[in-house]
C-alpha cells in the first residue's frame, strides 16, 4: 500500500495492484503443454475452489472499507512510485485527468480508506487546535472575552435538512445586501443617529438564509491590475459617485466600463504623486520599508490604498454604507482591500497599536469634537511612533470655520502627545497635509498640567474590540521592553517571516508547541500545503484570483505562503478564537475581527477564494451552518472557490450544501476524521422569491 500525504496531514491510502490485481485472477493461463495429469487436474481444481471462496470473501468485506467522502470529479491516479523523496502535499497534486461531471444516479467514487501511515509530519499537529474548545485557549484570550459584551450562546444547531428550498432575497438593497448593514427594521427603531448609529451593525435576530440576486448583465470581474482602472458598469451599476466626483478624478463612466482615473478629492492629479509627496514631507514614513500597514479613514473608492501597493504597502480602507453609493463595493471589484465601516460610536474591529500609519484624506469626520473621542479611537489603533497624515481644508485654508477647527485640533493633538513634524502643501494638488507622530512612551502624559484626554482605567482592555463603545480617554503605553508595542517591527519583509519580539516561548501556542516555535510550524506547514498543493493540485487559475480571505486565520501563515502571488488576504480572527490578530499585523499583514454567525461587513460578490480551516465545525456549535454557508455564497464571485478543511462529519454537511446551490464540487476526500472539500460557486440563482423582509 502507498500513501499519498494530502498536506502531511490528510493522507490518502491507494491500493497499488501492480500488472496482477484481484481483478485479474480469471486471467486465462498459458501452459507450455496440452497434456494434463490427473494430479494436475486435482491442483488446478483445488486452486480454483480456493479462488472462488476467496473471490466471494473479498466482495463482502471490501465495502467496508470504503470512505463516504470521496472525490466528486476527481479520482486519485495509482501511478506513484513508492520512493519518493518527499511525499506529495496533496491528493490534488496528482489529479490530472479529470472525470465527467457525475449523473444524480451515478455511484459516488470511492477511496479505500486505512489506518494512518507511520511517515512522520510535524505539520499534522498543526491540523486541529489543542484548546479550541475551552474558553481562553492556553496562552491565548478570545476577543469574546475580552469584549466583556456578554455574547448569549447560541444553540440553535438542528440536523442538517436532506434537502434545501433556496429563494431570492426580497430587500430593498436588492443586488447589495448586506444583512447588517441593511436591517431597515432595527435601524428605524433608532432613537438618534447623530453619531452615524445608522451606519453601524444591526444584525437581525436570525441571520437570513436567503440568496441575494445578481445585478443584470453582471460578468466575470476584469482581473489585476486592470481592475484597479475599470470594471464592468453592470457589476455595479451605480452612477451617483460619477456625478459627485466625477470632476475630482474619482469615477467616470463610458459605454459598458466605470472607469477610475487614480485620482481623489485630494490628489485630483493622481494618487502616486500624493503618496510620494507625503515620504517627501515626512521621510522616515519610509513606504515598504518602515510603514507596511496602514489604515485609510473615509477612503471613497480607496485609490489611495489601491496605488499603494506600488510601494509594497497594504491598506484597511473603510467608509460606511452611505449616500456616497457604493464606493466600497467599487473598491473591492477593483482588487483593492476595503470594508463597510464607520466612526461611530463603537471601536473598530481591530486590535490596539497595529497600524504603522493611519492616514484620513477630507474623511468627513469631526475629530475635535465631544473630547476627541473619534481621534482617540485612532491612538488606540496607531503604533507608538506612528503617524497620522490628515488631509483636509484646515490645514491650508483660512476660511473662518477651517481656522476654528484648525485650533482646536491642535489643542486636542497636544493634550494627546501627539507631535505634530510637519505641516506642508503640495503645489500641484493645491491641497495641505499635517503629519503627526504618536508619542512612544509615557513621559509626556506623565507631564501634562491637565489629564485631558484622562488616562484609561486599568480594567480599560485596550484590544478588547467587539461591540465596545468608544470612550474619551488615552491607553497608556507600554513600557517592559517585552511587551507588544515596545519596540517597532523588523521592517519589511523581514517582519513577515521572523516571529514578534513578544512571542515567548515560555507560553504555549495555539497548536501547543512552545510561542516562537508555534508560529514557525505554522508558517512551514501553509507553505508546504500551498506550493505543493493549491498552486497546482487544485486546478486553481490564479491569475483570476485577487480578493481572498482566511475566514480563520491564526497567526496569517496562510497569507504570508502567498507573499509572492498577486493577491490580498483578509486575515478573520473570529471572536470564539485565540486573539492572534496582533501577530498577523506584527508579520505585516492585515485582518479583522468577526463574528461568523453574523453577516461580514462587506458588500455581495466580493471574493475570489475563501479558506476555512477547520471553522465550519466550531462555528456549528452556536448557530445554524446554513446559514454561515448562506454568508459564504453572498460574498463569494460566481466562479469564486472555497476551500475548507474541516472534519469529515462537517465536510459531508457543507458538501451537501453547496451541492443543493449548485455548485461545482472540484474534490471531496477524506483520511480518518480530516477531509478537504474543494468547491466552485456557479452562477445559478433561485427562481423564487421569499417574502419582502
């Protein structure tokens, strides 16, 4: 028997039979003579009686070892060598033929399924979470107990339904719902939204399980980087952006093309001008070097993070859902990373002191007013030693209301500790910048004659992100050399490949081993699984995929194996999990944190590949799959992937699933409790339509 390692984790056993199989036992004889004695007519009857008895053992007993999930359109090739230097990562890597598609009555193929192989992996271990079930996971918190929000159990998981009545969505967002953002009902309930409140999460009780529709005419996105330039006008058939903008570079619209001129209210002449006049004014920014990940406040149709890369820099652009028609949704069919938020009344979903530079481009948002609550939410994200670059009318005009503001955002800043380094125009956008710094210890706070902003209470978690409101105070610093935030990062790429200064070894991992050990295993195991696997074994085009995300993404290893690739990853944290976000920006990648059994923040149809590892099975404790697959198939692209490692029980479940929406599944397998589930998302829709919600 050989085994083919699926990612040294997940092995598939294959029967190598060589020219002479079981099958092959009626094969005819030749004799080198006609004559036959009668002792060898007494042999050759013993031997086929045995045969016979052997024959029909065999076919009651083989059933048996047949594994139920197999692969849907693939079968394993027998054609392996047993002396391979190193096992194949996956079965994948040896599907070259593949099979017709399978008939509703066919036989599902089959895998003889075997005890596991002696091979040795180190990266098997990393496949299930020691702790992922307690509730602060060895060294590691979850952001739902940080989050004091007393989150209630959800347990509402029922058997899975052998069959799915799929309807369309009835909502007035139509094409680009997004369930917690459009919660019409909760939101007229509202008794102010003089804080954009409106703009804010509302998720409905019980998360729908409907499909939202397609926009007429809607196509394959136009792929990277031509997308960061135009896309297909009935993707997102929205005009009113042309109209507000259209004389500041923004959008324009010709025939069946929007197009995107790489300009903003801000750098009407292009945004690599903008991006390089801001180093010219502040050197030490040091744009892929230094500063690798930055946040962009109010983005519009984010051009600032989307030029950005051009400097080996990636950006969190958010704006909220608001009259401003779809600018994130515009973002995000370009290829450009981008979610629907707002400064409102809550903390954003993001750890403390992760952004190297946070940057605000007239973002409309007052942060002066009600004690600079909204400017303190950006200290609390700002790195020590980082900056804030804020573009806007007060910096360079002198319009009554602009020098108001001005003052009083100098008093504000100073209260903070914030230095301001440089305040200077550029002479072709005719527009301002100021440049802060974020102090990097506590001297300054210590000095004030006046603790205002006051300093945050010790019971004040500063990481704690969830469903916190935001309050008008300044965390403190921290001052052991060994704790996060102490010192800046190795600068990039170094950083994304070394473990944090402040990963001990004396804490165990999320995988058990000791920290820094943990987080290395982790990283050479998605290597291992993406170069040997996914690169090839899966059949993926790459150059078609551009937004993708890690729905559970520990410590980014997965991203950080696709360093090289043209793509962006969105590194999900959920709340039940470990809280290693603070690693994944420490490695210079971004992420955020979520809640599964609620709706993401972002807008239909915008994502090329999902990776779930092993969350699927978690997530099914506290609320209904259907519709966190429901959740999956709304913001995935039709022709989008999703990958998902999972237990077998659970793979069995989402395969079900997807298969009743029509999908396409590419590879179903699966070894002892462990399977993959490789699927496509096709374009089908429901004809019917569910009742108006």
């Amino acid at each position: 028997m050989l085994f083919v390692e699926a990612d040294r984790s997940l092995r598939l056993p294959l029967m190598v039979f060589g020219s002479h199989t079981r099958l092959d036992v009626r094969r005819p004889q030749h004799n080198s003579s006609s004559f036959c004695s009668p002792s060898t007519a007494v042999a050759v009857f013993v031997a086929l009686a045995l045969v016979a008895v052997w024959m029909a053992s065999s076919t009651l007993v083989t059933p048996a070892d047949f594994s139920p999930f197999q692969p849907s359109t693939t079968r394993p090739s027998q054609n392996h060598s047993p002396s391979t230097a190193r096992p194949q990562l996956d079965p994948a890597a040896n599907h070259h033929q593949q099979q017709p598609p399978q008939q509703d009555d066919d036989p599902p193929p089959v895998t003889l399924t075997q005890p596991r192989a002696e091979a040795g992996t180190q990266a098997a271990e990393l496949l299930t979470e020691t702790t992922a079930d307690s509730d602060q996971q060895g060294s590691w918190k979850t952001q739902a107990t940080e989050s004091s929000n007393n989150m209630e159990t959800q347990n509402k998981q029922t058997a899975a339904p052998s069959s799915y009545a799929w309807k369309l969505c009835n909502t007035e967002a139509g094409p680009d719902y997004i369930p917690c953002l459009d919660n019409l009902q909760a939101i007229r309930k509202l008794r102010t939204t003089k804080h954009y409140e409106h703009r804010e999460r509302h998720c409905p009780q019980e998360p729908p399980t409907c499909l939202v529709p397609l926009p007429e005419g809607y196509r394959n996105p136009i792929r990277w980087p031509k997308s960061r330039d135009q896309i297909w006008y009935n993707n997102i058939p929205h005009t009113k952006l042309v109209e507000y903008k259209g004389h500041q570079n923004w959008v324009k619209v010709s025939g069946e093309y929007l197009y995107f001129p790489g300009g903003g209210t801000q750098f009407k002449h292009g945004a690599l001008h903008y991006i390089d006049f801001i180093q010219e004014a502040k050197k030490d920014i040091a744009w892929g070097k230094r500063t690798r990940v930055v946040l962009d406040v109010g983005c519009g149709v984010a051009s600032f993070g989307g030029y950005l890369f051009d400097r080996d820099v990636v950006t969190m652009s958010f704006a909220p859902k608001d009259e401003h028609e779809a600018q994130v949704q515009f973002a995000l069919e370009r290829g450009i990373p981008a979610i629907s938020a707002v400064m409102g009344t809550q903390r954003l979903p993001f750890p403390s002191r992760v952004f190297d530079v946070v940057h605000c481009a007239r973002c409309r948002v007052p942060w002066h007013i009600e004690g600079g609550k909204l400017l303190l939410e950006l200290d609390r994200l700002l790195r020590p030693g980082g900056y804030f670059v804020w573009s806007a009318t007060p910096v360079y005009q002198k319009l009554p209301e602009d020098v108001e503001i001005w003052e009083a955002m100098s008093t504000l800043t100073r209260s903070m500790c914030w230095e301001m380094v440089n305040k200077v125009k550029d002479r072709i956008n005719k527009v301002g910048i100021a440049i802060f710094r974020k102090p990097t210890d506590n001297s300054c706070y210590e000095a004030r004659s006046a603790a205002s902003p006051p300093i945050c209470g010790e019971y004040d978690e500063p990481d704690a992100a969830w469903n916190i409101s935001l309050q008008s105070c300044v965390h403190r610093l921290p001052t052991d050399p060994a704790i996060r935030g102490s010192q800046w990062p190795e600068e990039w790429p170094l950083r994304l490949e070394k473990p944090p200064y402040w990963l001990k070894n004396s804490e165990a991992g999320v995988y058990g081993k000791p920290g820094a050990e943990d987080f290395l295993a982790d990283y050479e195991h998605w290597k291992w699984v993406i170069s040997n696997s996914y690169m090839n074994g899966l059949g993926i085009d790459w150059s078609a995929v551009r937004n993708v995300m890690d729905m559970k993404a520990v410590y980014g290893g997965f991203a950080a194996a696709l360093r090289d690739m043209k793509v962006w990853v969105m590194n999900v944290i959920p709340i039940d999990s470990p809280d290693t976000l603070p690693i994944v920006y420490e490695r210079g990648l971004f992420g955020i944190y979520h809640d599964w059994c609620e709706s993401f923040s972002t807008y239909p149809r915008t994502y090329d590949l999902l990776h779930a590892n092993h969350l699927f099975s978690k997530i099914k404790k506290r609320c209904k799959l259907v519709a966190v697959i429901v959740e999956v198939d709304r913001i995935l692209r039709p022709e989008g992937k999703l990958i998902v490692r999972d237990s077998m029980e659970t793979i069995h479940e989402v395969e079900s699933m997807v298969k009743s929406l029509h999908w396409e599944v590419r590879m179903s397998y699966s070894q002892d409790n462990e399977g993959l589930l490789f699927v496509q998302k096709m374009i089908w829709r429901p004809n019917e339509v569910e009742a108006k919600i």
